[in-house]
DNA sequence: CCATTGACCGGCT
DNA sequence: TAGCCGGCCAATG
C-alpha cells in the first residue's frame, strides 16, 4: 500500500537534508570528498547526488559547500568557471594548500584528521 | 515517456 | 601517471 500513483518517494528528501547536516559538520581548513559525504549522509544516494543536494539548500542557510571536493582532491567546478576561483579562494583562506590545483587529502581529509589524531604531525 | 546531463567514483588498460 | 569506461540515479529537456 501506500505505493500508488508516486507516493512513497525513497526519502531522497530526507537524504538530502542528512547532506546538509554533514557538510555543515566540515571543520575549518578541512574537506571531504562527494563519496564520503554520500556515505557519512546513508547509503541513500550517489557521490553524484550531492552536488545536487547542496544545490537544493535553501537561500541564507549557512553551508560549508566549498569544503566538498572530489576523490581525485580537486575542484570539480570547470577550470575556467566562477565557480572554480570561488571554491578555491575560499578554502586557500582556510589554510588549505592547492598544489597543481590539487589538495593533500592525506592531510586536509578525513583519513588525514584520524592519522594526525594518532600520529600526530607526521607530514612530510 | 524517453534521452541526456551532471560540483562523481573505482576499476582497468 | 594518464586516460577510458561503466555504473550511479535524480533532474531536466
């Protein structure tokens, strides 16, 4: 029951607001991947849903967006976009490095977080 | 309703 | 190291 003529939507919208919670848990001068964030968010939805989830976030709501970045630990904006220069000003003001446009994620994510808490500053 | 798109990802060559 | 490929799944045309 209850499925009938498009009721019972898979809670996509629920799913999108548990987007919203974890990149609003980003700490400062930290970033994540889309993966990660899909999975931390539940194994609702895709990497390639979050873009869309982000953008779904209502105007004025407070959303570390530009702590989002791809596996590959760059930008997933288009070189030469808006977009591009924005996200990374705004994590460069964060103290997050970007050398040949890409980011440490050893250092600046989540498995580099775990391994500075145990390790401590190792880096090379 | 079908086809294409997209702020992606992991595996394989 | 770099590039191609298939899978993913809601949104858009």
């Amino acid at each position: 029951m209850s499925n009938h003529s498009g009721l019972d939507k898979p809670d996509f919208g629920a799913w999108v607001k548990n987007v919203w919670q974890v990149v609003q848990g980003i700490p400062r001068g930290c970033v994540l991947t889309y993966g990660e964030v899909a999975r931390l968010a539940g194994s609702g939805g895709s990497a390639r849903r979050v873009s869309q989830a982000m953008r779904r976030a209502p105007r004025g709501m407070e959303l570390p967006w530009h702590r989002v970045i791809n596996a590959q630990g760059g930008i997933s904006f288009p070189l030469d976009s808006e977009g591009y220069r924005q996200q990374k000003a705004l994590l460069e003001k964060e103290g997050v490095v970007f050398r040949n446009g890409k980011t440490n994620l050893q250092r600046y994510g989540y498995a580099g977080a775990l391994d500075r808490l145990l390790w401590g500053e190792t880096e090379s």
